[in-house]
C-alpha cells in the first residue's frame, strides 16, 4: 500500500453536556461509514479530494449506541452521542488513552462548562448591537471636537 492511499484521521472538533457528546468531522465526505460501539466511534470515508480518512476513538466512558446519531451537513458531519451514565457527570477526557490527538480538538461553540446552565449562558451574552456597557453607544456618530484639521 503506497503512501498515498494510507487513511489519514479527519480533523475532529468536540465537547459536551450532562448527558450528550458533540462530534463534528470537518470533512465533506457523501458517504461516511460511522459505528458506534459502547466504547469507539469509528469513522472512514472518502473525501471529495479522493483521500481515504479513517480514526477509531476510543471513549473514555461508556455511550449507547442505539440513541446515538448521525447528520451530514455536506461541509461537515455531526455526531451527537448518549452517554451511558448520565450521573458521572463531564468526562475529563474525550478518549480513554487520554493523549492529545492532532486530529481533535475543543469545539468551543457548543462547550459548556459543568457548572454552567442554559439560563446562565443567555445572560452573559453582550448585546454587541446595542454596544452596551462597550462604550460603542453610536459609532456613526462623529463630534466637530473629534476632528483635527492639519495644514
């Protein structure tokens, strides 16, 4: 087997909630092969560059892999798997080798801390549009004070 047809791992990124694991392969791929195992995700597909991508995960806990899903988005897949006990809480890890993969990385849009609620998250958000509390009250508004003439 040459160099160029070896599977390379897709690009991984992930996070979680109490009962959920959030998997997004950034790969357009039409037709992935996804399993699920109560301990591994497995994943191979063809890309579109003609690449063969392939990762087993090994899961630091277990998951159900019947109430586990899939959805191709086209630009991505996105994985959202059930953990098994929902009690234990966060997983420290992803993985249960617990090393830093290359391929994987914290989807920081969809983490969420553990102590942190739904509600919580609403009301830290900063209104950007109204430029509240950012000293940004009307950007397009400009004083004669501000301009400086130069000779």
């Amino acid at each position: 087997m040459g160099l160029d047809t070896m599977p390379v791992p897709p690009s991984v990124a992930w996070a979680q909630t109490d009962c959920s694991i959030y998997l997004t392969f950034n790969l357009e791929c039409e037709k992935p092969d996804i399993r699920f195992e109560p301990k591994s995700v497995l994943f191979k597909g063809l890309a579109q560059d003609q690449k063969v991508y392939e990762v087993d995960i090994p899961l630091y806990e277990e998951i159900l892999p019947e109430k586990s899903t899939q959805v191709n988005k086209g630009r991505v897949i996105e994985v959202v798997l059930a953990k098994k006990n929902i009690n234990d809480g966060f997983w420290p890890f992803l993985t249960s080798d617990k090393m830093k993969h290359h391929w994987l990385k914290i989807d920081f849009d969809r983490w969420r801390d553990e102590d942190e609620s739904d509600e919580d998250l609403l009301s830290d958000q900063i209104d950007f549009d109204s430029g509240d509390g950012m000293g940004m009250d009307d950007t397009n508004d400009t004083d004669e004070d501000d301009i400086v003439e130069t000779k």
